[in-house]
C-alpha cells in the first residue's frame, strides 16, 4: 500500500514508518517539522507542510497514488489544552476536517486516526471497553473525539473507512535503535524520570499520592511504541470502507507513578531523586484499558507487554541521544 503518514516525523510516526516499511509498504512522510524530526524519518520521502494545508495534501496524495492516510499530526498537552482550547480545535479537529476533505477530493477512502484514552475521562471503572461512556475532561480530549465523530459520519455518507486507535500511555523506542521520543518540552512521566539519571534534572516531582490507588499515586497503562504501530499496521490492513471503528491500544495493567520510577531505578541502575508535589489538574487516578477488542479483530498480540522492556528501550534511546535529535 502506498501510506501517507501526517505526523510521520513524530515520536509514534516515526515507528510507524519503520514498522509499515518493514512490512512492504510504501510510506511517505507528511510533517511541517514544528514538533517532529526531519532524522526521525530515515530514508522515507518527507512532504514538508502542515496537516491543514489541503492543497499540498491533495497534491501528495495524487502525486503518490496514496490508498491509506495515517493520522497523528496534533497537539497533545491535556493541561495546555484547558488554557489554550483554540489551539486544539483549530490544530486537532479543524485539520481533522480538512484531511478529510482532502481524502474525498483526491479519492482516498482509507484511514487510521490516532486518537487517545482521553475520550473516555474520568472513566467509570477499569479497564476501559471501547463502549464505556465518552466523556473527555479537557479540550485535548474533546478535539479528538470531535474527528471520532467526524470519522463516523464520513464512513456513513461516504463511505470513507476508518480506525481509531485509542492509545493508553506510549513509551518505549524501537529496540533496534536511532529513534526515540524527544518532546520539547517534555511532559511524559517516564521520559521525564530518565532525565535525571542522565543529570539534565535533579529529581522528579510526584503529582499527587492522595489518589484512590494501592499506593496513592496514578496508574497509568503503558505500551510500546513498536506495539502501538504494530497495530496501526494490522489496522491498515483491515480496514473495511463504510465502516468506523475504534480500538483501545494498552496492555492491561496499570502501574503507578513510584512504581515506574522504581523501575526506572532498577533498569538504569542508578538513584533517582523523586519528590512529592501537589497534584496536576485534570489527571485521572486510573486509565487502563481492555484491549481485547483489538486482539480479537485486528490479531494484535503485543510482543513487549512488560514494563521493565519498555522502560529498557527508552533508556537505551535517552542514554545514546542524550539530548535527543538534538535540532530544537
Ligand atoms: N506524572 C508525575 N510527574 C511528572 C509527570 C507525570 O507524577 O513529572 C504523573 C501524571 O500525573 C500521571 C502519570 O504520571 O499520573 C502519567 O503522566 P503522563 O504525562 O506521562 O501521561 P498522561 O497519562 O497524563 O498522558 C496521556 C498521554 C498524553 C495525553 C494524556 C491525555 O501520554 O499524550 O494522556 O489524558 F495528552
């Protein structure tokens, strides 16, 4: 399949690309490089412009006779999200509407959104089924689940098909090296922690241990960023046109935030100063998901379920490329 990947000079894009490449399929790489890395994407083709300009996405598509569109260009601060609402719908939702605008002029029925367990908020109880109640807590959250939305009326009217994958926590680097996750700022816990082994902080500030949780501290589901686009593989290759689905991507199990730094000791081998802190607004105790949906439909099978393995791959990334890709 020929695959344009908007976002593909991201962190989660730029496994994506190597895990369809591997598998045979032609990528192309569509980022204004605002957030992503132009070496993030090897020897891929880069259309460099942003995801809400719709002539050079039409153009792209044409030019590469591309038959699937993969999602991910989008803000994804939740906390900036409730300050700066206006950024979020224009970045996530409104150039969510113009690629698929885009995809009807130039014919491409095929898409694979990358969406979030924000949708959900608060949830009811864990872990999180696909049909639990969608209620986002912040614009983050609500952006996407607008183009959720949008996806279901386009593959109704016409007859556009498309997955969203929900993501739990995503973390981890390609075992084989040369990417990895370098946000700027930083806001994810497990990056953030393996920033003060590396001597770039002096601790870690724990946000909140007065939470319903064995250990007070919020559980959070973490996945590997290899698994994650395994799925968007299998995903691309199953997508049906007329239809909309959405599939939860985690692994079950929650782990807390002194556990995670925990295993972030035990992986480096070294101490990690970590310091209790007020909570951060807007943070649920506990997100976990049921992925069984995506097992039984798409055959997903994560191949680095344990956390140890994912805490590894990103201390093998952060440890070579200390100061990431080092161009922002
Ligand atoms: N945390 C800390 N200290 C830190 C950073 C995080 O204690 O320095 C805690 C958070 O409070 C949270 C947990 O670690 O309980 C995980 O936080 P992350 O920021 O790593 O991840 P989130 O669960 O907040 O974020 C995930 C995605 C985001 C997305 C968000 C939406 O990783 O991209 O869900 O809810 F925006």
């Amino acid at each position: 399949m020929n695959v344009l990947v908007i976002g593909g000079a991201g962190y989660i894009g730029s496994h994506i690309l190597r895990v369809m490449t591997r598998h045979g399929h032609t990528c192309i790489a569509f980022d204004d490089l605002c957030k992503g890395h132009a070496q993030a994407i090897g020897a891929v083709a880069l259309v460099k412009a942003n995801g809400g300009d719709r002539a050079a996405l039409v153009a792209a598509m044409r030019q590469h006779k591309i038959d699937l569109v993969i999602h991910l260009a989008a803000f994804i601060e939740a906390g900036e999200s409730v300050v700066q609402p206006d950024k979020y719908f224009r970045n996530n939702t409104l150039i969510g509407l113009t690629l698929l605008e885009a995809m009807r002029e130039a014919g491409v029925k095929r898409m694979v959104f990358s969406s979030t367990a924000a949708v959900y908020g608060q949830p009811e109880r864990v872990p999180i089924e696909e049909t639990d109640r969608l209620e986002p807590i912040n614009p983050y959250g609500a952006s996407k689940l607008c183009v959720e939305y949008m996806l279901r009326a386009y593959a109704a009217a016409y007859g556009l098909g498309c997955v969203a994958l929900r993501y739990f926590n995503v973390a981890g680097a390609d075992p084989a090296g040369g990417i990895g996750e370098d946000h700027s700022p930083e806001t994810h816990l497990i990056p953030l922690v393996l920033q003060v082994p590396l001597g770039k902080r002096p601790g870690v500030k724990i946000f909140g241990d007065d939470y319903e949780t064995p250990d007070g501290t919020c559980t959070r589901d973490y996945i590997h960023v290899m698994d994650l686009a395994e799925a968007h593989r299998l995903a691309a290759e199953v997508i049906e046109p007329g239809t909309a689905k959405a599939y939860n991507l985690g692994n079950g199990e929650g782990f807390s935030v002194r556990q995670i730094i925990e295993t972030c000791r035990k992986v480096t081998g070294k101490t990690i100063q970590a310091d209790l802190a007020p909570r951060r607004a807007g943070d649920p105790a506990r997100l976990v998901a049921s992925s069984a949906k995506a097992q039984k439909e798409l055959g997903w099978r994560p191949q680095y379920p344990q956390i140890e393995t994912i805490v590894a791959h990103a201390w093998n990334w952060h440890r070579t490329h200390p100061n990431g890709y080092g161009d922002k």
